[in-house]
C-alpha cells in the first residue's frame, strides 16, 4: 500500500492555496491501484480525488478550477506536483 503524506506546515506561513495544513499532516491512501490525487487547498479541507488514470485527473482538475477553486493540485503516486500540458497530458511540474 503506498501513502502520500504532505507534512504539517508552520502556523501563518504560506499562502491560503498551499495543500498543506497548519494544523494536521496530510496523508492520501493511494493503496495499489491509483496512480494520481487531486487536491484542493488546505483552506478548503484539502478535499481529494483519487484517479487511477491521468486523463481522469485533468478531468477532475479541469472540472474543479471551471468552478472557481483556485490552487487545484495534482499529484502522482511518488507526491510529485504534476502540470497540464496544452494537449491536457500531465508532466512532472518543474
């Protein structure tokens, strides 16, 4: 079983769209199957999806940000941040 764990960030530190919180760490079971999480920001209660596709996570992403959420995150299963391309494929952010 594999586990992403955002740790714990310092009290008023960061910005409000930041995915970790200053008041707990962050862990998403991603168990075997899925291979992506998408995250909305702590200030949000860091609500996320779970996706064993990459095309379901630009989808959930897509959908998310349409709707006015602001620093929607994606994540792989290693916890690395993923960006969209403009042909929707994902990318380790760099």
């Amino acid at each position: 079983m594999s586990k992403i764990t955002i740790a714990q960030k310092m009290s008023n530190t960061g910005s409000i769209y930041d995915i970790a919180s200053d008041s707990y760490a962050v862990v998403i079971d991603m168990s075997n199957k899925y291979q992506y999480a998408v995250l909305l920001p702590a200030y949000y209660g860091s609500v996320s999806s779970r996706h064993t596709r990459a095309d379901l996570a630009v989808k959930k992403y897509n959908h998310l940000s349409a709707i006015g959420y602001e620093g929607v995150t994606i994540l792989n299963r290693a916890g690395e941040t993923m960006e969209i391309d403009f042909d929707n494929n994902l990318r380790i952010s760099t």
